[in-house]
C-alpha cells in the first residue's frame, strides 16, 4: 500500500510538480491523494488537475478564525485518507491546533539551512548577512515556525555576485530533489523521531 499524501500549496506548486513527477514511477511508495490551495489562482493547480488529482480551494478569508480554517482543511485531509501531508509553498501559518492534530504526519520544506533564517525574504537575508553556503530543509512541523525535526538538508554555495534569483534557483532545485527524498523515506517507514531528532534507518 503506497502512503496517500494530501499537499497544501498558495502559488506556483513547483514542489508539488516535484512530487507528482516523483509518484508517477511505480516504484515510488507514495501517492498524491488531494491537494488544498487557499488561493483559486494558484498555478500548481494546474499540475495537479493535470495529473489528475483532485483538487480543493479553501478560502482563508471565508472563516472566522485561523484555527476555523485549519479544522475545515483538516476535514477535508481526513476524507481523503491521507497520512502524510506536505507543505509546499503554503503560505499560511499555521495554527498550533492544526500541527498537533497532524504531529509527525505534517512536513514542510524552507530554503535555508535550518535553523538558519526563518520566516520570510530569506534569499535577501543570506546575502546581507555574508555566508558562504545556504540551501534547503525538509523538516516535521511543529507549531513554532520553521522549527521541528530535521529530515533532509542540501547545501547551496553562495556565490560572489549572486543576487536573490540566481540563490533562489540554485535552492529550489535541489528542494525539487529533497522533498520527493525525504517523502520517500517516510513512506519506506525507515524514520524514527527521538528527542525530536530524526534517526533514518537502513535500507
């Protein structure tokens, strides 16, 4: 039985492309069941209707409350049987009663080096702040932002005379490798949280 992931996006949806590229080769042990935008005229709605995935627009701004919003997305994971389920591009924040109803069944990838640069305009921080490396991080979600274990990281090189673009399309190709890695060792039940440490263990 391949693990049924549910995938919230907001815009573009190039990790959810990442992901329903990956579950498309019979050997992948995942498979996308439904993916959530809180926004109608997010593009990565696109790949998934393509793929012929089923799709739900949630506006935000219909529900009272951010935690209304996150119970009536939650709702509609449950439906959908999901077991894991990926952010990817979501910008929402969310609340902590949604990360604990999906403790250990929620992740997120950020483009830093976790815990290096949280939260937003990171490719604008990296450069004023003069480090030579950046990257990506899979991570579980946990209600603080941008915290939680750690699944998978790649390192970027930042370059003399970079600029936020050339950084960002370094970064999000290799989340475009990470995401659909990490979600994979998920699925092959080969991690272990201790300590809210990751332990991957042997093929």
């Amino acid at each position: 039985m391949k693990l049924k992931l549910a995938v919230l996006i907001s815009g573009r949806g190039s990790n959810l492309k990442s992901l329903i590229d990956a579950s498309s080769h019979k050997d992948f042990p995942a498979e996308i069941v439904l993916v959530i935008s809180n926004k109608q005229t997010a593009p990565g709605l696109d790949f998934a209707k393509k793929a012929g995935i089923a799709t739900i627009i949630l506006d935000h701004k219909k529900y009272p409350s951010r935690e209304e919003f996150d119970k009536a997305m939650s709702a509609e994971i449950e439906k959908s049987s999901a077991g894991l389920v990926c952010l990817a591009g979501f910008m929402r924040l969310l609340s902590p009663w949604f990360a604990e109803r999906w403790h250990n069944k929620l992740i997120n990838i950020h483009p830093s080096l976790l815990p290096a640069f949280k939260g937003i305009d990171v490719h604008k921080r990296v450069l004023e702040s003069g480090v030579k490396t950046t990257g990506c991080t899979v991570h579980f979600v946990r209600p603080e932002m941008d915290s939680g274990p750690i699944i998978i990281q790649a390192e970027v090189p930042v370059l003399p005379g970079d600029t936020e673009d050339k950084i960002a399309a370094r970064v999000l190709a290799e989340e475009h490798k990470c995401y659909p890695a990490a979600v994979k060792l998920i699925a092959e039940g080969r991690l272990k949280i201790k300590n809210e440490q990751v332990v991957i263990t042997a093929d």
